[in-house]
C-alpha cells in the first residue's frame, strides 16, 4: 500500500508543476498578435507620421503586424478615450503630442492625462521658431518687446488657434515681458503661416520645418528658437536664452502611450525597442526631414516631461485667461 504522505507529495508535485506550466501561458511572448496604433487626428500630420513610421519598423522587427487606427475628433479626446477603454495589455496603445499635457488643461475629459496612462516612450521633439514678416521692423527678441512696449496692445500675432502651442508659447512671451501682444487666430499653423508671409499678420511661432524655407528664401526673418541650442539649420538665428529671455521652453514633443495597469514587463519590451528604432540612422534621417530630433527616454523620463509641461502651461493657460470651447 502507497504512503499517504508519499502520496500527497507526488499530488503536490504534479499540482506544483501544472502551476507552473499556467505560469508560462500566462506570460506568454509578447507581442503573440497585431497592435493597434491609436492616432487621435485626422491621416496626415506629424503624429500620423511617427505613428506609421513606427508601425512599419515594429512589424520588421517583431513580426506581427502594427495597425495604425486614426481616430480625429474632440481635441484628441476620442482617440484618448478608445484608449484608456482598451485592455491594458499591450495590444493597444497611442501616439500622442504635447496636446496631450495641454488639452486637459482647457476643456473637461473623460479621463486623467496622468493617472489613466502609462508612458512608454518618447519618439521626437522639435523647437518653436519665432518668425516675422520682412516688413516689421524688428529683427531681436529686444527690438520685438521695445516695438511692442511703444504700441500697446496694437503688435499682433498668429496662432495656429486658441489653447494651441502657438498661441500659449505667444502668451509666456506676453506675461515674461509684461507687453500685450494680441492673437490672431488661425484654423491650423499652415494658414498661419501663408498669411505671415503674405503679410497679413505680423509675428508666428512655427515649427522650424515649415518656416525655414521662407527664411532662407527671404520671405520671413527668423528672430529666435525656444530651444536650448541654436538649429542646426539656421546657425545665426540666436536662442531666447541667448536673446535675454528666459523661461521660454516650449517644445512639441510626440510620445507612445498604453493604457495605465500595462504589464511592466511589456512597457519594458515596448520602450527599449522603440528608443532602438529611433536611434538608427534611417529614423534620424526621416525625422530630420520634418523638422524633428529622435527623443529618447525611459518610462519614467516621459512620465516626468509629462507632469512638467502641464504644470507649466497650467500657469500660463490660467495667467492668460486662455479658453477654447470643448
């Protein structure tokens, strides 16, 4: 007869083992299926961009195929809803901008940019640049305050729209200086930029990509960069920093996020791939060509980058009374 001690050490084995092997489906290989790449635009945009770009570099790499699901609407917040509704299992994840430390800072949404996310990477960032029409005469940051100081509250700007980056960076320079320049909106920053050109309006912070043919063309003069170096681009056009402007450190940054309760381990394997991918220099290349620098971070970097720009264009959102209708 069997020792039921014996016995019950065989069964514990066996139930030990099965545990194990439930283990092991449990974290099975990730990605095992296609992805879903949430873009909350419209196709085209920069956002669209990285979100293919990416796409297609994960499926090399991984093997499974990468869907990228635009989803427009509601100032970013449709497609960031679909998001945080998703499982958070690594199968469904969003290429966000740095509207997304902004928008919720203007409207009401179904969700917490912070608590309702993890962040997994960083993809690009780019610089503002300050550009004038030939026809102001101004060409520093100084001589733009002096001109704005001696005409109150009749120097304008253009903004690409209300609650837009054009617009609050245009503020910070407002509240930093004390002078009253007065927006112009737009429908978008290339409407913007044609009637800057044109003549219309005589000041627009633009992303670099689309105003440097203008500079070097002679349509535009390039006054100064929100960055912390000067563009390698546009060598003489001097930092805000440089000019004697601090506090000026608008950036648009674009970035994955997942849905918050990720497993840790597939935010791990997420983010070390997307920083290799975008360091190659086929990616630097792509990215250069729409103005854009590779971004690389951890996790935490990007969760951090997160908490500071909103808390910084709170300040600014709330001091300049800046609203756009939800």
């Amino acid at each position: 007869m069997n020792n039921p001690l014996k016995v019950a050490a065989h069964v514990f084995m066996a139930i030990a083992v099965l545990s194990l092997g439930m283990g092991s489906i449990a974290q099975e290989a990730y990605p095992s299926r296609s992805i879903k790449l949430i873009v909350p635009y419209a196709v085209g945009g920069t956002n669209n961009l990285l979100a293919r770009l990416l796409g297609q570099k994960l499926t090399d790499s991984w093997g499974q195929s990468v869907v990228v699901d635009n989803k427009p609407g509601g100032n970013t917040i449709i497609g960031s809803e679909a998001l945080i509704k998703a499982p958070a299992d690594g199968y469904t994840l969003i290429v966000v901008s740095v509207d997304h430390a902004i928008i919720p800072q203007l409207v009401t949404t179904p969700y917490d940019a912070v608590k309702d996310f993890a962040p997994v990477a960083t993809l690009g960032i780019s610089q503002l640049l300050l550009v004038a029409h030939p026809s102001l005469p101004a060409n520093t940051v100084q001589e733009v305050i002096a001109l704005a100081k001696s005409k109150p509250d009749q120097l304008s700007y253009a903004s690409a729209g209300n609650g837009t980056l054009s617009h609050i960076t245009s503020e910070m320079v407002n509240l930093n200086t004390g002078i009253k320049m007065q927006q112009i909106p737009y429908k978008g920053g290339g409407a913007a930029l044609v009637d800057l050109v044109g003549g219309q309006v005589p000041l627009f912070f633009s992303v670099p990509v689309n105003a440097i043919p203008y500079v070097k063309g002679g349509r535009l003069k390039a006054i100064a960069v929100t960055g912390p170096v000067r563009l390698s681009s546009l060598p003489q056009t001097p930092t805000f920093s440089e000019s004697g402007m601090q506090g000026i450190d608008a950036k648009a940054w674009f970035g994955v996020l997942a849905p918050v309760g990720t497993p840790k381990r597939i935010i791990a394997k997420l983010s070390g791939e997307i920083n290799r991918i975008f360091s190659t220099p086929d990616m630097k290349e792509a990215l250069s060509a729409q103005g854009l620098e590779p971004f690389i971070s951890t996790p935490e970097q990007f969760a951090s980058l997160i908490e500071t720009d909103r808390a910084m264009y709170a300040k600014v959102i709330k001091a300049a009374n800046i609203k756009i209708e939800n």
